[in-house]
C-alpha cells in the first residue's frame, strides 16, 4: 500500500510551472521498434479517437480506492486537467501504467501543443533528472520524457490523436533497474501504439 501511495504522490511532486521559453521547432527522428507480443497484455481501443495499443503484460487494473486517490492526486497538478483512462499496475508491485487524456485548464483553449506540455513539464527539485526527447512513430509525432528522482523512473510519452487531442501513456517504477527489467515490454506496448 505504501508503494501504491508513493506512485499517487508522485505526480504532485515531479510538475510545476514554469516561464515560457522560445525554442527552435523539433526535430522528430523515426524509431522503429520491436514488438514482441508474448510481453503485451491487454488490448486498449479508444474508438472515438482513433487510439489503439496494447499495455505490457503482467499488469492488472488498479483496484477502484486507489483509482479514486490517483484522480485526486492529479488535480493537484498544475499545467492540465489530467483525466485517467487506464491505471494499471505489475504483478510485483513495482511499476504503474497510465494512460490519460489532458485538458487545457482554459476553456477557450482548443488543443494542448508538445510546447506547452515543455513550459509546464519541469521538476521543482534540481536533483531530478530530466531527459526529453521528439521521435516519430510511424506517423505519431511524439514528445518522450524520461524522468530519475533516483527513487522513481517515469517514461512519459505524450502523442494527439486524429483530432490534435493531447494523451500521455506513462510507465512508472520503483527504481531504474525495475525499468530495466521490464524495458522489452514497454518496448513492445510503445510500438504496439497506433492512431487510425
């Protein structure tokens, strides 16, 4: 249970806003990836958006008191209205999948861009390592964070759909070495994504 907190806790942690920045337009480089379907689970299907993948295996729904504290705890977040599609965690307790859809907090604000999500997506603690990175997926321009708290390893990936609305999948550890050993089924689950 403590587990399950710190993971909750996490994310009112690791945000906070920042100044804006003008930066040169990305430069999004084509990842092919390897998919090995023995290592996916669950089949995800967002009919409306067009959004299909699959999550790593070995992970099981988020039982419903936690789901309810993971959306308390991401209201605390500042940037974007963070809505949780999927919250799933391993069968060892040590890594969480999300899948969310993000909201502007302003409603005269259509759709999310990756610069936004930079200006928002900014560690309060400098101890923190923050790596970010643009590739593309077939033809899925993505914004790919990778985050080291030295206690907590969050690869975040956000993507639009069909109709430029933002989503985040997100796979969380206890520890780099827990991302490590499970770092072919998120290779698989990444390269399973595909937006019709």
């Amino acid at each position: 249970m403590l587990r399950n907190i710190l993971y909750v806790t996490f994310f009112a942690i690791i945000l906070s806003s920042c100044s804006e920045k003008q930066a040169p337009p990305p430069l999004y480089e084509e990842l092919i990836f390897n998919v090995d379907t023995a290592l996916l689970g669950k089949k995800v299907y967002v009919k409306s958006a067009g959004i299909e993948f699959y999550a790593p295996r070995a992970y099981e729904q988020m039982d419903s008191q936690m789901f309810q504290n993971l959306k308390q705890s991401l209201l605390n977040i500042e940037g974007f209205r963070h809505f949780p599609m999927l919250a799933a965690i391993n069968d060892d307790q040590m890594g969480i999948f999300l899948f969310l859809k993000l909201f502007p907090l302003d409603s005269t604000v259509q759709h999310i861009t990756f610069s936004q999500v930079e200006t928002v997506l900014q560690p309060k603690d400098t101890s923190v390592q923050v790596n970010k990175n643009f590739f593309r997926k077939d033809s899925i321009d993505i914004l790919q964070y990778v985050i080291d708290t030295g206690q907590i390893f969050d690869l975040k990936l956000f993507f639009h759909d069909k109709d430029s609305n933002l989503y985040e999948l997100d796979y969380i550890f206890l520890s780099k070495d827990k991302y490590k050993n499970n770092s072919r089924a998120i290779e698989s689950s990444i390269g399973s994504l595909k937006i019709h």
